[in-house]
C-alpha cells in the first residue's frame, strides 16, 4: 500500500513539472520576442557612403577619335600570263619599283611572231584577190550596160567579190589577233608601282589566263580604310569635301610600332552602304608615301581630331560605369541620395568625355565611390564638386 501511495505522488510530480516547464518556455519565448522589438526599434540608420562628386559642365570639344585602319593600294592588280609558252626574259627584281609600261617578263615569242607573218601573207593574198575580182566586176558592168554579156556572168562576178571582201576582212582580223598574241608575250607594267616577288622563273612553262606571273601595286599616294559607325556619316561626308583636312592635319595614323606616320591624310572615298550586321560604314583616306614606310595589308591607327560645332556635356571618365556593354551613372537626386541612369558617349577627350544623352548640365555625377553603391543609396559627399 505504501508503494502504492509512493507511485501516485510520483506521477502528480511529473506532472506538475511538465506545467512548470511548458510555462518557462512559453515565458521565455516572450521575452526573447520582446527583446527583437526592442532590438529592431533601436537599430540605427542607413550608413551614408562617402563618394566624390563632379558637376556635368557645357564646353566646346576638341578631341581626337581613333579606328582601326588597313593600308589598301589604290591601285592593284596581278599579272598573268595571256598566251602559253616558255618564260624566255624576266627584266625585273622582285619587290623593285617600276614605271608604267616597263617590260617585265617575256614568253617565247618564235610561234607567234611566225603567226604574225602568215596572217600578213594571207591578207595580202586576199587583197590582191580582191582587187582582181573588182577590175572585173568594173569590166563587166560596162558589157552589161552594151549587152555584150549575159547578165548571170555579171552577178557571178558580183557575188565573187563580195566574197573577197569577207575575205579581207577576216584576213585583217586574223592579223590582228596574231598580232595581238604577239604582244601579249611581253607583259609590261598597267601602272607605276612595287612589284611583288616573282612566281615563276626562267624556263617555266605557262598557260593564258591560269598561270600567275606577280603582282603589282601603287604605293605612292596610298589609301587607309577604316570603318565608322553610322551617326558619323554626316561629319565623315563634311571632312571630305573641307579643304582644310590636309592644312590642319585632321587625319593622321599610327604605325604598328607605335611610331606616328609623319604626313596627314584627306578622305577621298566613302563605301556606298552601311553594313547591316555591324552599323558601319568604310571611309578611305589617302596619304602621300614617298618613303614607302605605307605597305598594303599593313594594321594602323587612324586619328580623326574634330572640334564640336556647339558645346557639349562633359563629365569626367571615371564617373563611367560599364556593365554588359551598357554604360551609366550615377547622379545625386538630391543632396544624399544617388540613383543610376544610364548615358550615350560621345567623344572622349583625355580624362573626360562627352556625353550624348542621358545627362542635363549642371547635374552632379558621383566620380569616386560607385563601387559599394546601389540606385537609392544614402551618400555624402567628402569633398566640393569641383568646378571646371
């Protein structure tokens, strides 16, 4: 019984200790709550980040842009055989300089200078037929109009002559390309230039029209294509007809060494479309190469320096934030607040550049700092704007 009695008050224990314990933990969760609040109502404001500001300023630009550019021969072409045959004479070193008209190669000439003399013999025979069948085409009209001869031996006779004639004609002709082919067996320069290195070599055989002799191109005065975007045909199509591109220098290149090219260029040609797939166009500048220091194929830098018609909106260049192509900035909205907007470029000049949209003037621009900062942020500024 006294077991009993013990086991009884045990379980009311146990039980009364579950309720003491729910009760703790039901306590101590309030005050855990209770202390968040407090903690929440007490956490302290935003951080303001400091950054470094500039004002968006108007001024008149002068500065250069610079394109990719790829030296191109006005004048190129390559130099193949026309007839078949032998090489017999080269007259020229490779990568010499020649003259319009100057003999380079010879092909072996013995078969169509032979060419040339039989067709001569066959238009003289066919000459002196013609003149035979002619003073009897004259005679016979004369017995035609007496009766003295019928008139079917006239219309032969007619008719005989006027195959001379073809004759002729086809013997003259058949001079001509004999005379033609002969020609052809000298290959001289279409142009004054630089001729390339030699392709064939004494003895070698060639065919007309396959076989590759050189290649020949101008070198003074030579060109530079580059490409341009699209907006700036109207400016590119100005500097083409200004005389004053050449007198101010406007155009200039770099050498691949990074040597500057010592005399300006004037643009002389412009593509005729755009490109669909870039949004460009090709511009061609041509330059004065007396030194030869130009060579076609050759990679250069080409400077295009202009000066804006009106001001433009300037900021400096380390305000520019780039990401994924799109360029922006951000811009105080009011005296702690930044938000981020993005911005069109234009002409970079030395440390600043021109911007082209997205920007009003006098707007302030955060230059230092951007890189812990998010539209909406709390900033202050650690030191003036500064005023250019």
């Amino acid at each position: 019984m006294k077991e009993l009695k013990t086991t009884k008050n045990t379980v009311k224990m146990t039980s009364m200790n579950k309720h003491s314990l729910a009760a703790m933990l039901l306590a101590g969760a309030g005050l855990v709550a209770a202390c968040n609040n407090q903690q929440q109502r007490q956490a302290p404001p935003q951080q303001a980040l400091p950054v470094t500001t500039a004002p968006v300023t108007e001024e008149m630009v002068v500065g250069t842009n610079n394109y990719p550019g790829n030296v191109v021969a006005l004048n190129e072409t390559e130099l193949r055989a026309e007839v078949s045959g032998y090489i017999t004479g080269i007259f020229v070193t490779d990568g010499a300089s020649v003259s319009k008209g100057q003999k380079l190669y010879e092909i072996d000439r013995t078969r169509y200078a032979a060419d040339v003399e039989q067709a001569k013999s066959n238009l003289a025979i066919a000459e002196a037929n013609l003149a035979r069948l002619q003073r009897d085409v004259e005679r016979y009209r004369k017995l035609a109009e007496q009766d003295a001869i019928a008139k079917q031996t006239l219309d032969y006779a007619e008719t005989d002559f006027n195959n001379a004639q073809a004759q002729v004609a086809s013997a003259r002709a058949a001079l001509t390309t004999a005379q033609t082919n002969l020609n052809r067996s000298v290959i001289i320069a279409p142009f004054s230039g630089t001729i390339g290195i030699s392709q064939v070599r004494m003895g070698a055989l060639v065919s007309a029209g396959s076989t590759l002799l050189n290649s020949i191109s101008s070198v003074d005065p030579i060109a530079v294509d580059f490409p341009i975007n699209e907006r700036e045909i109207p400016h590119f199509s100005t500097l083409r007809r200004s005389d004053a591109v050449l007198r101010d220098s406007l155009i200039s290149i770099t050498l691949p060494g990074g040597q500057a090219y010592p005399y300006p260029g004037k643009i002389i040609a412009m593509d005729r479309a755009v490109n669909r797939n870039t949004g460009t166009i090709t511009v061609r500048a041509s330059f004065t190469n007396p030194d030869e220091l130009l060579r076609a194929g050759m990679a250069t830098t080409v400077h295009v320096r202009n000066q804006s018609e009106s001001k433009q909106l300037v900021i400096p260049y380390r305000a520019i934030i780039e990401q994924l192509g799109q360029t922006s900035v951000y811009v105080l909205t009011d005296s702690s607040t930044v938000e981020q907007r993005g911005v069109r470029l234009g002409l970079k000049v030395a440390d600043r550049v021109v911007i082209n949209e997205g920007l009003s003037s006098g707007e302030q621009v955060v230059t230092d700092g951007t890189i812990n900062l998010r539209p909406g942020a709390k900033v202050q500024v650690t030191q003036p704007a500064e005023k250019k």
